[in-house]
C-alpha cells in the first residue's frame, strides 16, 4: 500500500550552516521526510554579513542532497544576530516577513515550527524575534494544524543567566506566557518526558511526549575507531562536543581536569566545538598544557573517530533538553558521565552506560570520571553496554513514530 505522501511546511529558529543541535535535527528531520517522498517546504534564517564569516563557510553533511530534492522549497527569512550570542540567528520582526502568506501560498497539510520560543524572541526576553507566535494565525484562519516542536529548555536558560532570585521572581508570570504562547499550537511535542512534566506544571497547554530526536545509530558507530583525528596517541581521553557557550558549562571541565590528572596523570580532555568562551577556554587551557586539547569544530570522519576513540564522553551542561550529543557517544561506544539535568537520566543509566554527577560540583564529576578510567572492567561493560542502550532512538524508528503522528492530525483536522 502507498503511502499518502504529505505537504509539510517547516518553520525553524536555527538551520545549517548555523551549528547547533537544534539545526543539526532540523537538517536531518527534513532529510528524513523527503526521501520518505513528503513535499517540504523549510522557512529558515537567512545568512547575511552580520554574521561571522566561518558561518557561512561551515561544511555541513547532505545540506546539498535535501536542496536538490525536487519536491523540497525553502525560503530565508530577515535574521540578525542574537543580541549576546552573534553566532546564531533571531528573525527579524513580522512587519519584514509574513509567515502567513507563505503558509497560504504553500498550502501545507501540517506545519511544524521548530524552536517556537526562539522565533518569538524568548532567547533576547522579547527584545528580538518574530514578534507573535508563528503559525498561529495561518492555524486560526485554516484549521491547518499547526504543531511545536520543543528543543531548548528556555526556562532553564533563563534560570541560568539571571541567577535563583531574579528567577523565582519571574517564576510568578512565566506561566502566564507559556500558557499564552502553548494555546497558539495544536500540540506541543516533548522528546523528553521530564521536560514535559516540567513544563505542563508551567501550564503548558496540549503537550505530548513523542521521542522525535534521534540519531544516525549507523553513522555513529563504534567501527568508527579506525578514525584516528591525533594519530598514536594512546592517552585515556575524554571528550566534550558542543558549543563553547556559558550555559554548556565548559569551564566546569576545566575546574574537573585537574582532580582527574592527579588520579590519571596522563588523562588527555579534548574540546570539540565553538562558541563565545572560546578565547577564556584556550586561556585557562594553557597552564595545562598538552593535558587539554581544545580542538575547535569538527566534521565528518574526524568527529565520528573523536566519538568512538574517547574513553569517556562528558556533558556538565544543566541546560540540556535530550542532548543529541550525548546520544550519539553511546551509539558509538562510549560510555557518557553528565550531570543531572531535565532528561539526561532517560539517557544515561548509572552503571549500565555511564555516571550522573551533581550538578555545579566539578569534585563529584571527577570522581564519576576516575572511576570509569580507573577500572578497565568498569568502562569496558559500560562500552558495551553503551550503544544497546540507545538504539530505540536510531533516527529512522524516531522519525516513524513521527510521520505516525503527523498522519493522525492531519486526519482529525480533515474531519473536523
């Protein structure tokens, strides 16, 4: 039987070349639908010269094969710069750009928006963004379904930045906008049921876990060992992949670093990513020498061998939502220590795959880590137990259960 191909508009906060894993999943999201013969239509930030130059020169895999898919249409909307973060994009206000007359035109099926919070302006507080919540009143005037796909766990930024006090203070009108802002949507999709139950107590309205984020489980593989990025270097590893920003936590790395060397002395951190902390990373590095790699972005081959030769892989992020790269460690044999955040304990089993530390404590971290290096049987159970842990959430079984879900609305909002 055929199945019944659909015409799915696509509206997102970050798409490549911008690097992040909320444009990364985009970038695969859409991949997924077109060979599955859906006809997308992506609305997606411009690139222009406000934005650093290595943006636009950034290799990003297959972004060349969706765009020639002839049932694929895109169009850039107006983007600047993100007030404190130039690296990524907000969209310009909708007196620049109509999102409705570009729903109109295409005449979607479904339309999923990709980051909601990010096109509104959550990121800048409301002193950047879309201006009001996109797709709403294309879904008011059509009864299209329109659909939020949750990636970032703003709430959590928020808290981050401003500290408990200014937090707890605006703890007391936050639900009011996430109440407003989760009406505009049919649903509102969670790949994490921790961050769903996190955000229904902030009345989020009509949201529903769907495990949407995988990833290539056959890309990210343990065989990917035979890629050496620094050959005939035998150190015990571990490893960070992620932007070099203050919210992933990177300078608690280097606050662990020298409590694992002086259990592993020969212990090798490399850093793999870029960001805004990147010239305080490479400052603090240097007192420890050739202890610390700080690498700087990584693609293709090179990152799939820096996955799969780490010994242990190390998040000390407490602002991940599912994070895609702690997945794609265990799909490739690495058992992962991270802290205690929204969701990473539906991804990291204490003792089976890997450790959970306490959040903001680099002495806990360290010793989740010594642990691991310290004890050969240890870490080669947990390596082997590392990628069957994961592989539910290889992306093709992700994106069925997806397209599923897709089919289901499109059909209630027909018969309505």
């Amino acid at each position: 039987m055929t199945k019944q191909t659909l015409r799915i508009a696509i509206i997102t906060g970050v798409y490549a070349p911008f690097l992040s894993g909320v444009g990364v999943a985009v970038h695969q999201r859409v991949r997924w639908l077109l060979q599955q013969g859906h006809e997308v239509f992506l609305i997606h930030p411009e690139i222009n010269d406000k934005y650093p130059k290595d943006i636009c020169e950034r290799p990003v895999l297959g972004l060349a094969e969706a765009q020639a898919f002839p049932n694929f249409s895109s169009y850039a909307y107006p983007s600047q710069p993100l007030l404190l973060y130039k690296s990524l994009p907000e969209p310009l206000h909708y007196r620049y750009w109509n999102d409705t007359e570009l729903l109109s035109k295409f005449q979607p099926d479904i339309v999923l928006v990709e980051e909601a919070g990010a096109m509104r302006g959550f990121y800048s507080l409301f002193l950047q963004g879309y201006g009001r919540p996109v797709g709403s009143d294309f879904r008011k005037r059509t009864g299209i379904p329109v659909v939020s796909v949750f990636h970032t766990d703003i709430v959590a930024y928020i808290r981050y930045y401003l500290g408990n006090y200014l937090f707890n203070l605006l703890l007391l009108i936050l639900p009011i906008f996430i109440k407003q802002f989760s009406e505009a949507y049919d649903v509102t999709f969670f790949s994490s049921l921790e961050q769903q139950a996190k955000y229904k107590k902030l009345k989020c309205q009509r949201s529903e876990y769907l495990p949407y984020q995988g990833i290539d489980c056959e890309r990210f593989h343990p065989r990917n060992i035979c890629y050496d990025p620094i050959p005939d270097d035998h150190r015990p590893t571990i490893l960070f992949v992620g932007r070099v920003t203050a919210e992933k936590n990177v300078n608690q790395l280097l606050d662990a670093y020298p409590l694992i060397a002086a259990k592993i002395p020969d212990v090798h951190l490399v850093i793999v990513g870029s960001g805004p902390l990147d010239k305080e990373i490479r400052r603090r590095a240097q007192k420890f020498k050739s202890g610390i790699t700080i690498w700087g972005e990584s693609h293709g081959t090179e990152l799939l061998g820096w996955f799969a030769r780490a010994d242990v892989f190390v998040n000390p992020s407490v602002t991940e939502n599912f994070c895609t790269t702690n997945n794609e460690a265990l799909a490739s044999g690495t058992p992962v220590v991270a802290v205690v955040a929204p969701s990473t304990a539906e991804q990291v089993s204490p003792g089976l795959n890997g450790f959970l530390a306490e959040p903001n404590n680099p002495k806990d971290f360290a010793q989740k880590v010594i642990a691991i290096l310290e004890n050969p049987h240890l870490k080669a159970e947990l390596s082997h137990r590392a990628r069957p842990s994961i592989l539910e959430f290889d992306w093709s079984a992700c994106m069925q259960k997806f397209e599923h879900r897709l089919y289901q609305l499109v059909e209630a909002s027909r018969k309505c």
